[in-house]
C-alpha cells in the first residue's frame, strides 16, 4: 500500500467534538477499510492546521503508515513496539540502565526468536506454556527466568493492545512456576571480622564494613560521595545507583531514601575520610586508585581479587562458580537482625529499604538451625520430656 498522510474528520464524543484522523488498513479479510486515530478535542485544536500539527507531534503520519492490519501484526514487530513504546521517554513506569540490556535480551534472544515470525493473534496459549516449560528442562533455565520471559511477554501483548495492534493477550491464560532455587551465603559476624582482618588497605576495610553494617546494594555504596554522608544526622542519603560508568536512578522508588549511621561506623568513616585522597564533597567514598578518583572501585575486580580470597580464608564455603560478592554482606544483615538480635521484621525491611516486608522475610532471611532446635526444645520441655536419653 503507498503512502498516506490520512484526512480529518470531526466526532461527537462524550468528553466532547474530537479530531480524528481517517485511514486506510487491510482487513484480516484483504479487504481495505477505514479505520481512525484520535487527535485531540476541537475545542484545542480549533482549526484544522492546528490538528495537523498535533497529528505531527504525535507521529501518527509515521504509524499510520508503519503499523499493520489490526489483527495482522507479526510478534516481532510487537515486541520490537513494546521495547520502544515501554521504555521511551514517554514510558509510565522508566526502566533503569541496568534493566534494558537484560530485557532485550530476553525478548530478542528468547521471544522473537520462538513466535517472531509468527501472527500475534494467532500464538495459542498452550503452545506459550509447553515452550516455557522447555525452557527449564530442556535448556535449564531456572523458573524465575522463566516466569521472567513469561512477564515480558504478557507486557509485550499489554502494550500491543493499548497501541490497538492486537485485540487479545494469550499469555494471560498461561501458567510457570516461580520458586527459586538460590540460597544466598550467609556470614556470620566472627567471618565477617575474619574477612575485615584479612584485607589490610583502609579503603577495602572501611568498604567492606560500610556493606556490611548499612546492607547496601553494591551499586549504592560505589555511588556514595562525601555529601551523603549526613554527619549531623546520623544518617546516609541514597538517593542513585552507579550503574553502566554513570549515575542511575535507584533500583526501586523504596530503595531512594536513607540508612542509619551509627556513631561506631562513623568514627570508621572518618579514619577513612583523613586517609583518602579524595575527601572532597563530591568525590567518591569509595574511589578508584587506577582512575585517579574518577570513577568508583570496579566492584566485580574487587570480590574477585579480595572479597572471594579473604572470605574463603575466614572459612567460608564458596564453591566453583558459586556466587558471592557484597550482596551476601546484605543477606548477612537481614539473616542475623531478624534471627539473632530479634529486631522487628519492620524495622529490618526499612534498613534494607525493601517496598514489601516479604521480599525481607522470603528472599533476605533464612532459616536458622539454632533458633529452630531452641524452639523444638521449648516444645519438648512443655510436653515433659526436659532429659536427653542416652
């Protein structure tokens, strides 16, 4: 079909006399039919070169042109609309730096690859299901990356039917399962004074102890700069995430807030800060030496060249490939908070800034051998039977 730049028509419509722009698409049928896109309300736009000119604005002329027949969009073409339609500028919900990479992988790497080439309206939901359950058996992808893709591709079609490129989402009738097998290293406080001894420069020392008492995600804590640390208050600013060799946006609107700094780790602080090179307002806590300052340490080279080492050497058990790295200093935290010093579950998941309790309860703790052999002791003892037989 060649190109059209489509006509205006006026509408009667409830919120009152809409512009809309007339076009022509093919039917499911091969039939061409009109179709229209709202434009704006007249009372707006009160002349027709002022609705061009929001027809403009919105690019409408380039989507009339671009998009199939309703009915007729392939997946590919879908998921390459979600990816620019749901993280553009204009997205609701803005998707970190971080998150993009990942989710253009999945989407590429994974969807268009299956049902790209396909009819969008055609993919039924049971042949979604058997490929997702083939992807953890026959490709070993664990269920929480399946539930993952399976989440993409609801949105794909979500975003297809805002932009009436579909009329129907198949994967909502689709089912996975969504438990993790991972099971965070938990370290003890006597392993974590085992490592801090073990790591001789200040600067892995006071970062180390920093992690570990404030539970901080590794890309919070690179981010940190001298203003942040709020002496008078008492507190520490999060408020960005060094993600990609820049600041970001923290991972969740929860996360943007502040941790506790107590007077212990402040004095910690302040060694650190009298040693640094870098004690500006605006320099790095946590520099890199290579780059002079410029840039904070390379947290990956660090747990590898010092974490990993020193934590093995304090007996903990990591095996070959077995990950652990400064998040373990934040499952470390919440483990021991909740099951040894007994603080409010509450209280724990404001300290690890989590929106929900359960993410603190299922994901960040544990459960503790010595509290549930306690705890079977003061049931055993109720019931009378307070000797051990030999």
């Amino acid at each position: 079909m060649s190109y059209q730049r489509g006509s205006l028509k006026k509408l009667r419509r409830k919120e009152g006399e809409t512009w809309v722009l007339r076009f022509r698409v093919l039917s499911a049928e091969g039939k061409m039919v009109e179709n229209i896109l709202p434009v704006g309300l007249v009372r707006d736009f009160p002349k027709d070169k002022d609705a061009w000119r929001e027809v403009d604005r919105l690019g409408l002329g380039v989507r009339i042109n671009d998009a199939p027949a309703p009915g007729r969009a392939s997946f590919a073409f879908l998921a390459e609309h979600y990816l620019k339609a749901d993280f553009g500028s204009d997205a609701v919900r803005p998707k970190s730096v971080n998150t993009i990479p990942i989710v253009e992988h999945y989407v590429r790497d994974y969807l268009v690859k299956r049902f790209g080439g396909q009819i969008a309206e055609h993919i039924k939901p049971l042949e979604i299901q058997k490929w997702l359950k083939s992807l953890n058996e026959a490709n070993g992808l664990a269920w929480t990356t399946v539930a993952k893709i399976r989440g993409l591709m609801l949105r794909i079609y979500k975003i297809g039917i805002l932009h009436e490129h579909v009329s129907k989402n198949p994967v909502l009738h689709v089912e996975t399962r969504s438990k993790s097998n991972y099971r965070a290293i938990i370290i003890t406080p006597a392993q974590t004074v085992a490592i801090l001894k073990s790591l001789p420069s200040p600067l892995h020392y006071t970062l180390v102890l920093t992690c570990a008492a404030t539970a901080l995600r590794s890309s919070e804590i690179l981010a940190l700069r001298w203003s942040d640390v709020l002496w008078g208050e008492g507190r520490i600013r999060i408020s960005k995430r060094w993600a990609k060799g820049e600041d970001g946006e923290t991972k969740t609107d929860a996360s943007d807030g502040y941790v506790p700094l107590h007077p212990v780790l402040a004095g910690h602080l302040r060694a650190w800060l009298k040693q640094t090179l870098h004690a500006k307002e605006t320099d790095f806590v946590f520099p890199s030496m290579r780059t002079e300052g410029r840039t904070p340490l390379c947290s990956s080279v660090f747990v590898a060249d010092y974490l990993r080492p020193a934590a093995k050497k304090a007996g903990v058990h990591i095996e070959d490939g077995q990950r652990f790295g400064l998040h373990n200093l934040r499952h470390s935290l919440s483990n021991w908070l909740v099951n040894k010093a007994k603080v409010e579950p509450k209280t724990v998941q404001g300290i690890l800034r989590h929106s929900k309790i359960q993410t603190t309860l299922d994901l960040y703790t544990q459960e503790d051998s010595d509290e549930t052999r306690a705890a079977q002791g003061e049931f055993l003892s109720a019931v009378g039977m307070s000797t051990t037989v030999n």
